[in-house]
C-alpha cells in the first residue's frame, strides 16, 4: 500500500503552526482539536514537528531544573525551540511499510507528507497500524474461506 492510499481513507487534514508560535498556544491548540502533532511550517515549506513528546520533554526538563534553572518558562517558549526539526517526511508514492520502518528506526510517530514542495497530510503511527491490521483481518478472512472451500481427500 501507498502512502496516497492511506491518506486517501484518512484524509488530508493537516494542523499547521509558524516557528515563532507560542508553545503555550500550541498546546492550547493540540488540547482542544485533540491533535497528537503540528507541523511547523515557514515561509510555504515543513522546517519542523511538534508532538506532545516534545512538550512534555521540556516540562519535564524545567521541573528538573526547579523551574529555575536555564530553561525559560513555558509561557515564554516558542515551537522552534522545543520542535524536531527537519523531520523524516513521506511522498505520495512512497510505500506505508518503509514509512513504517522509518518511523521506528527515528523513534518518529508523526510524518508530514510532501508532494512538489507542498504539504498534504500527516500520517501517524496509528494510521499505519489500522492499515496493517485491516490488512491481517482481510487475509485471515481470505485463508479462512479457502481453507472451508478446499475439496476434500478421498
């Protein structure tokens, strides 16, 4: 399966941010469109990926640091200081099983698809594990009624 096939069930929604966005915004953001990812975009093009990983990362790094240390307060942050930056990204044409093994191997549950410099989806984890169940099911169900029409041995 490609990745066009996966967006096209899923969709192409995408919730994009500037870098210079509040991180607090972000997060605002995130909560109430029950997002798990922003893509950060500037000037047209994918500089970055902010996940709920990277935000707890960093309120987990100001709590180690008793909220006194280097770090500034989260109220101050903006998306460029705490996003992946230059994320692992997908093409249409790509297959969901490399994607997949990207994902893995980058420890990367988010990736942007691009197609001719233009941002079309994102695809998650999930999406690629729904894919591959559905695709289990189907050919248990395809096994299962070769298996009751098989003639029998005499």
């Amino acid at each position: 399966m490609k990745v066009v096939d996966l967006l096209r069930e899923k969709g192409g929604a995408v919730s994009t941010a500037p870098k210079s966005m509040k991180l607090s915004e972000c997060v605002i953001m995130m909560s109430e469109k029950n997002l798990g990812s922003l893509v950060v975009i500037e000037h047209g093009q994918v500089v970055g990926l902010l996940t709920f990983r990277e935000v707890i990362n960093i309120l987990a790094k100001r709590q180690k640091e008793l909220r006194q240390g280097p770090t500034p307060p989260v109220a101050e942050l903006t998306v460029d200081t705490v996003m992946i930056q230059d994320p692992i990204t997908a093409s249409l044409q790509d297959e969901v099983a490399e994607i997949h093994d990207l994902m893995v191997s980058n420890h990367q549950r988010y990736v942007p698809v691009i197609e001719d410099q233009r941002l079309v989806g994102v695809i998650s984890f999930y999406d690629i594990a729904r894919v591959i169940i559905e695709s289990h099911v189907r050919e248990n169900e395809l096994l299962k009624s070769y298996i009751n029409d098989f003639p029998e041995a005499h």
